[in-house]
C-alpha cells in the first residue's frame, strides 16, 4: 500500500482523509480552501510528533502548534511539545468490538483499536443524538464563543471511512456469558471484545426543589441548548458549586449578560485547585468583573412554583433567580457493569492493561477506576482510550497513571495552574510562598523533591514544575530553581 492523501486543516491542524477537502472544517469551521495536502505513511514511527495544549490538554499533530488550540481557544503559546506511542498494528483473533460510550475516551478507544488492527469489526455506540462531540466546548458553546459546528471530534465521513460503525441508542444490559450487549428499542451487538466508556453523570444533591423548571445540570449538548434556552428569557443566574465547572459555567453565562451568582459550600473557590490565597485573589478578581460569590455557605432549598424564583441559602438568606445551574460534581457512570457482576467500587476497578474483572471487557474514562483513583479528567480519558483501544484488540500497552494537574483560563483573563499535592498533610512538608500584585505562587516539596504547586497570575513555569514532579526530580539537580527560590532547601 503507498501512501494515503489526506488533508490538513491549516487554521487548526485537523487531519481529514479522503481524496477531497471536507465542505468544512469540523473542528474550527473554516472551508475547504484553508486545508492542504497531508501524506500519511502506512508505516508508522513509534512515536509521532505532536503538541499538548497546556490549558485543555487537546493533543494536535503535526511538526508545530495550531495558531490556535480548537477547544479552549488558548493561542499557540501555550502548546508544548508532545510525542505520544503510536499504535502497531496487532495480531489478534478478535473480530467484533464494541465500544460504550462516545466521549473522548471512546471515540479515542476506537481509532486506536482501528490503528491496531485494520479488520476488527468496531460499533460504537452513543446514548446521545449526532455526532460524538468535544464535551470540554459545552461552556464556549454557552457563552457564544463556539457554535454547534465546531463541537464534533470527527465528522460523519470519518466514521465511514475508518470503517467505524455508530451506533445511536441506550444500553439496557450486558450478558457476559453470550458476550452481547442489549439496546433499548435497538439491536443486540455481539462482541469478543467490549470496552466500557460510557463516563458519568452530573450529581444533584438532595435540594429541596433541584425538580423545577429553570434548574439544570451541566454535561450535554442538550444541558447546554436547554441552559441557553431559558438564559434567553432569564436576567439573574445562581451557579450552586465552586469548582473548574461551575466558574467555567458561572463566566459563560456572564458573558450572555446576565446577573450570576456563585454558591460555594467549602469556604473558597477551586477548593481542589487552589491555596486559601489564591482563591482569594481569584474571589476578589470574579467580584470585579461582576460575578458575585457566596462561599461558606450551603444550599437549603430552590423557591418557586412551577418554576425557579429564588435560592435559599442555610441561614436565611435568599437570593432571586430565574435560572439555576447546580454543578455539585460527577458520578461514574458504572451501573452496567454492576449489573453485570464486574467488579466496582467507586469505579470499574481496572489493572494497568485497563481490563476489568472480566478479562474480555475493558473500561477508560471518567467511570475507570485504576489504582484507587477516579479520575474524571480529561486528559486522562484520552490517555486511557489510547490504552484500552489497543489492548482491547490484542495490543499489550499500559497505562500507569497521571499526575493531578490543573491549568485554565479564568474568564480568558487569569492563568491558573495547579498540580499534585499542594496542601501540606504534616509538618514534614516545605512551603514557599510569594505573592505580589495579581500574581501567587506556593511551592511544597517532601523529602527533597517538589510534590506539588499551586501558580496564579503566572504560569511561566507550570510545565518545568510538572516535569520535576511527574519525573520526582531532586531539588539537588536543579540549581536554577533552587537559586530562585532558596527556602525551599531550608532545614
């Protein structure tokens, strides 16, 4: 076989195969006459040359970084450079795969078991309508940054042409011993092979009135029509939960122009991501732009008749609303596999391979639970569809964990990084801390080695720390650092 003409989109990298152009770009939009010829070698390397947006971990391929990254909008500053194992082509008695679940570990899960293996049989199937779809752009879409267009991880033609089938519809049951999969209303897929990808759900707590009209949850396309929906008709918008979600939902709805308050029950925002200091500046920052925030507090009931009018918070006082997002976290979605006697604790518990208790079945993303850790990341879902895909279809990758990190724009205006343990848990830990005008940094190392950081204002560094701690590199071995920031050395 020579090799296969594909084409690059030059705005934002996307890589279509076929003999034409698409009619669009379905990542950024743009037409046919913004992509290029891009040759693709049947013999791959084994690693390919790529680049990691640092915002949103979206992983683009090719020699540079696109001028700008198609999910979080992030410029190409913030890319660095990524090389990730391609995939080798398997030999393997597996003939039919099915995949459960459409988000990115999915859909990940599915080009890679195809990378490893040209003739398997792959259904994927979604419980949602339309394409698989990028769910990190659900709050771009909110806010008007993105339209619909630009949401789906892969057109229509792609699926065709990777010979990937799609398949619409809500998965009933598994039967292990038939190896087949039960769709409501729909067919039965058989399988030799099953990965489960089907992620989480969004947690409502027990609030009194979370059932009116005008309360919504956060995690669908169809979350986010209904959300602007009512916004379209709503002035005064209460977020209840302070987390990477709810400031992300909280700013896009700021963005429409409407009145939003911030209802966190722990006493500061990003209580996973932040220091109390860096919080604060983050408060006081979400104050300025017109965003108020009520930490400390909890949620005693949502008012109204048919449809929301106010929030109650513990205490008495009452806040008016038309519009009411709860975004209290996420659940794994793992009921079928506890239906199915897989093994499950917070999670399906997975080994390294990411196969389950069932030596058939596979699990990535937000339901995969891998050494006692749930992630519900991002980048980590991509990075387990790439491990269960191929092993799924006879491959032997591992995956052997990632570290905690989180690195985001707050209302495109303020950089935020967090990454591993920056909370001291005994007096065996060091702290740094420096902060001046807009700008927070907190330093922890143990054992003389950096285990943690919390970075505000400015993320210069971000990377050379997350390298340091992923590597466990010693403070010793690197002087630069340590010149700038001496205490950290300190007895």
């Amino acid at each position: 076989m020579g090799e296969t003409t594909s084409w690059k989109c030059d705005v934002c990298g996307y890589i279509h195969q076929g003999d034409l152009p698409p009619g669009s770009c379905p990542i950024c939009g743009v037409g046919p006459d913004m992509f290029s010829p891009f040759s693709i070698a049947p013999a791959k390397p084994q690693t390919s040359k790529a680049w990691r947006c640092t915002i949103c971990d979206y992983i683009h391929e090719g020699d540079s970084p696109p001028e700008r990254c198609p999910l979080c909008g992030a410029g190409s500053d913030m890319f660095e450079p990524y090389e990730r194992e391609v995939v080798a082509a398997v030999q393997s008695d597996v003939r039919r795969l099915v995949i459960v679940g459409a988000g990115i570990a999915g859909v990940t899960a599915a080009e890679n078991a195809r990378s490893s293996s040209p003739e398997v049989g792959i259904q994927l199937v979604s419980s949602e309508p339309g394409l698989p779809y990028y769910r990190l752009n659900l709050t771009r879409l909110l806010a008007g940054e993105v339209g619909e267009q630009s949401m789906a991880i892969h057109d229509r033609l792609w699926y065709s042409e990777a010979n990937i089938e799609l398949v619409q519809g809500q998965v009933l049951t598994i039967d292990r011993e038939e190896k087949s999969v039960k769709l409501l209303n729909g067919p039965t897929l058989s399988y030799d092979r099953l990965v489960l990808a089907s992620g989480s759900h969004a947690f409502v707590p027990p609030i009194p009135g979370s059932e009116k009209g005008g309360v919504h949850t956060l995690r669908t396309l169809d979350d986010t029509r209904d959300i602007l929906k009512c916004a379209a008709a709503s002035r005064r918008c209460v977020v209840i939960g302070g987390g990477l979600l709810g400031l992300e939902t909280a700013g896009a709805l700021h963005r429409q122009g409407m009145d939003v308050v911030i209802v966190e029950r722990f006493g500061r925002l990003l209580p996973r991501q932040l220091a109390e200091p860096a919080a604060e500046m983050l408060r006081s920052h979400l104050e300025g732009l017109g965003i108020a925030v009520r930490a400390g507090v909890n949620t005693e009931a949502i008012l109204g008749g048919d449809t929301v009018q106010a929030v109650r918070l513990v205490g008495g006082d009452e806040l008016a609303a038309d519009l009411v997002v709860i975004s209290a976290g996420v659940r794994p979605n793992s009921y079928l596999a506890r239906q199915a006697k897989i093994e499950v604790d917070r999670g399906v518990l997975v080994d390294d391979r990411l196969a389950t208790s069932d030596p058939d079945i596979f699990a990535a993303g937000d339901l995969a639970e891998h050494r006692g850790i749930v992630y519900g990341i991002w980048p980590t879902a991509y990075a387990q569809g790439v491990v269960a895909g191929a092993n799924a279809v006879g491959g032997a990758m591992s995956f052997e964990g990632l570290p905690f990190s989180n690195r985001l724009k707050v209302l495109d205006d303020v950089d935020v990084y967090s990454v591993g343990q920056f909370e001291p848990t005994d007096g065996s830990y060091r702290v740094v801390e420096r902060q001046a005008k807009g700008t927070y940094i907190r330093l922890v190392c143990h054992d003389g080695k950096l285990v943690g950081a919390n970075l505000y204002g400015d993320t210069t560094m971000a990377n050379m720390v997350a390298e340091a701690i992923e590597k466990g590199t010693s403070l010793g071995a690197m002087p630069h650092f340590t010149e700038k920031y001496p205490e950290l050395l300190q007895q």
